[in-house]
C-alpha cells in the first residue's frame, strides 16, 4: 500500500466516523422524541403496550446502528443496503404521520386546535420527518463513503 493510498483511507474512514456520529444523535432525538410525545399523549404513565413499541424502536435503531461499521461492511454490502432500506422505510412511515396529522389539523380547522394538540399532531411528527430524513442522508453518504473507499482500494490492489 502507499502512503496516499493510506492517507485517504484514513480520510474516508473519519469522514464516515462522522457520519455515523449523527445518524446515532439523529436516532437518539427520535427516540427521545418518542418517548416524550408517549408521555404528552398519556401524561403521567406509560401504558406496558407503548413501552413495548419502545422496546420495539430501541432495538429497531441498534441494530441500525449495529450494522452500519466497517466490519458489517466488509463481510457484505447487503448489511449497508439493509440499513438504507430500513431508513427508507421508517421515513415514508414517518410521511404517513406527517400527512394524516396535518390533515388532522386541517379538518379541526388549526383555530380550534389547543396547544397540546397542535404539539403532537402537526409539529413533532413534522420534526421527526425531518430527523428521519436526516438519519436517510447521513446512512446514504455512509454508503456511499464506504463504496468509494472500497473502489479506491480494489482499484489500487489491481494496480
């Protein structure tokens, strides 16, 4: 290997260090915004059946962050694809919550719609949209990063 061949390793691997970093912030803040807007629909307790959905996303975000490394990566880019999907699909479920909210709020006409209504049904499924989204662009240039490392190294292994 070359010393510029290990220097934009080296590059590429703090570049999806970052990336990583906050896509786990992005789904840190969407589960906490979870388990706030769990305790602003259902004030002073959690129903066992909400803590198991949870459960549910915790896990569901671990192993996102799991299998978005370098060592899921180099076994099988499957793994990165998984991820990718994955995003995909909690942001079009996170669109589904956006929309009916917003429709929501339309029919109840927004002047008769108190604070707290307002707060669940159109500005935290908005803001969590928006994370989601975010989460889908920090795992997309993870994949893409690590590809083009991988090119980078395949290319100069056959050189």
């Amino acid at each position: 290997m070359t010393k510029q061949f290990s220097s934009i390793q080296e590059q590429g691997r703090k570049q999806r260090s970052r990336y990583k970093l906050f896509y786990i912030l992005t789904k840190a803040m969407l589960l906490a915004g979870l388990l706030a807007i769990s305790f602003l629909l259902t004030p002073g307790s959690i129903k066992p059946k909400g803590l198991i959905s949870l459960l549910v996303f915790a896990v569901f975000f671990a192993l996102q962050v799991v299998l978005l490394s370098e060592g899921f990566g180099q076994k099988s880019l499957r793994f990165i694809g998984a991820v990718v999907i994955m995003d995909v699909l909690y942001v079009i479920h996170l669109l589904s919550h956006l929309i009916f909210g917003w429709v929501n709020a339309v029919f109840l006409r927004f002047s008769n719609i108190q604070g707290e209504l307002l707060l669940t049904q159109v500005v935290l499924p908005t803001l969590f949209f928006l994370l989601g989204l975010l989460g889908l662009a920090l795992s997309w240039l993870w994949r893409r990063s690590f590809l083009k490392s991988r090119a980078y190294r395949d290319a100069e292994e056959a050189a």
